[in-house]
C-alpha cells in the first residue's frame, strides 16, 4: 500500500498502535490557539530529505524527534 498525505485518517497510530483521536480544542480567543489531543494525527516525515513516511500520533510524533534528533526534555 502506498502511504500519501491525502489518504484517509483513521485507525490506529502505526507506533503506539493507539486509535487517532481528532479532537481539537480552543485554548483562548486569538487565531491559532488551539490544544490537540495527544492522539491527534501528524504528518510524520523525514527531516533530511523531507518524503512523507506516515500519519502518527502527536505524542509519538514528539518521542520520535526527542530520540531521533537528540533533543533532551
């Protein structure tokens, strides 16, 4: 199957095989303040090249460059 940024978002993370949660919460009144939920899909893609590898969860979006990038919390 080809992965594409245009296919449907459903299912489950490919990492943390947790469902996608798609909610989406306002955090205050100026544009672009907004909370996700930690089950939220992201675009997930290489950081060297820049190709498209998945949709994953925001939380494993966040661990995946914490370990890949070196990034100490």
């Amino acid at each position: 199957m080809s992965k594409r940024k245009n296919r449907p978002i459903d299912g489950n993370c490919p990492i943390c095989l947790e469902p996608f949660d798609l909610t989406v919460t306002r955090t205050g009144s100026a544009p672009g303040q907004y909370t996700w939920s930690p089950h939220y899909p992201m675009w997930d893609h290489c950081h060297v090249c820049g190709k498209f590898r998945d949709y994953i969860c925001n939380r494993c979006n966040s661990w995946d460059g914490t370990l890949t990038q070196g990034w100490k919390l």
